[in-house]
C-alpha cells in the first residue's frame, strides 16, 4: 500500500498542521511541498492521497493570471480522476470546486469569515459532521455555485457552501481543522492584516474558543482522515 501523503501548501511556514500529525498518527509519512516557491508537482499515483491546503489570499478565481494555480488546478483534476483521495482546505477547496466549474466569489459587503463559526450538515453529511459543528474559518471569498458533480455536506450562515463532495473521496472543506489551538496565538491574531474587517472576531474571542472546540475538532479530523484514506485504501483491498 502506498504510504506517502502529499500535502500542497502554499506558504511553507505552514508545516505545523492537525492534518499531517493524525496521517503519521495512522501510519503516513507526509511531504509538503510548494509551488508558489517553484516546487515541481510529482507524480500524483505514487501517493495514498493528496491535501491542498490555504493561502494568505485567495486566488482560486485566478488561473488564467496565475500558472501554478492553473497547474495545481489540472493536478487536482488527474488526481480526483485517477482515484486518489482529495482532500481541499479553505483556498484548496475553492480549487477544487474551481476545477470542475464550481464559482468563487467574495461577499458584496465585504464579510469575512475569521474565527470559529458552526457550519450545519445536510442530509448527506449528517453522518459525518455527528457530534461537531464549530470549526475555525479565514477566508474573506467563499464558493457561491457548487460544481453540476458536487455533494452539498454542510452550509454555513454567511456563504453557502462549507463542506462538499466530488465523487466517493474528493472533499472540500471551507473550514480550517487543520489549524490547532497552538498555531492561534495573540501575536499571530492581532497582526493579521484582516483583523478590521466585518466578521472577524477578536483575538480573545478566537482563543477562547478555540480551547473551546480543540478536543472535538481533533477528534472529529481523526475520524475524517480514518474514514477519507481508509475507504481508499478498503476498496483497492476488496478490487
């Protein structure tokens, strides 16, 4: 079985991540790699799935002026084409709904999603957001037209769509469980040049709440993963 996560960032000081400790929890190695930096993009099939994570901007709805987002955006397609578990976080998961014709639109007011928010499950994704609903979210553009393939599994109160399904194992996640209680720290979350804008919540508020929610979005990001690559790896088993 293949063994190796790849994990695209698109800021490579982003290494300490919830994400990759639970896939070397259950056995993965992880490589993070990034191509705004120049780093190449490999051959995808060597790996037991790939994540796609945020940026400190969003350029989702910029291939044509951006080659490695254009280039990311075909290597997600090769990947959730030939089989191999996706995963997108927040701008990661604006690509993939991108990819496959999904639109990506910040709110006319301005709102910005930046703190921990509930995002509420559909039908489809009762069974995979039982038991959590708050999440932390920074994102100022958000995915407003899913893509015609796409599964709806939750929506928020201020933009639509924040968790979706392409295929059996293609995820967009809107939402940010990757990022842990240590990673939000005050010198952090009062430099962050967003902080002014409509919808961001404080600096106390945000590490309140994160100490808050840390034990249920840990245990719910270890269940995902199990399920998400396990699934995969089930199938391939059972063929």
């Amino acid at each position: 079985m293949k063994s190796t996560v790849l994990y695209i960032l698109h800021n490579p000081t982003w290494t300490d991540d919830r994400f990759a400790d639970v896939a070397r929890s259950q056995g993965y190695t992880v490589e993070f790699i990034c191509p705004p930096q120049g780093d190449a993009l490999p051959d995808i099939n060597s790996y037991a799935a790939l994540i796609v994570g945020g940026s400190d901007d969003g350029h989702a709805d910029r291939p044509e002026e951006l080659s490695w987002v254009a280039e990311e955006m075909a290597y997600i397609r090769n990947a959730v084409d030939d089989g191999v578990p996706m995963l997108g976080l927040c701008m990661g998961a604006q690509m993939l709904a991108a990819t496959y014709g999904g639109k990506v639109l910040g709110r006319p007011d301005g709102f910005t999603e930046w703190g921990f928010y509930p995002v509420t499950a559909t039908e489809e994704g009762k069974e995979l957001f039982a038991g959590t609903t708050y999440f932390h979210l920074a994102h100022f553009e958000g995915i407003v037209a899913l893509p015609a393939n796409a599964t709806l599994l939750a929506r928020g109160e201020h933009f639509p769509v924040q968790a979706f399904r392409i295929g059996d194992n293609a995820y967009g996640l809107q939402f940010h469980p990757d990022k842990k209680l240590s990673r939000l720290t005050k010198p952090l979350l009062d430099n962050n040049h967003y902080r002014h804008f409509m919808g961001v919540q404080s600096t106390d508020e945000q590490i309140r709440l994160g100490e808050l929610y840390e034990d249920s979005i840990q245990m719910w990001t270890e269940r995902f993963v199990d399920q998400w690559i396990g699934k995969a790896e089930s199938a391939v088993v059972a063929a």
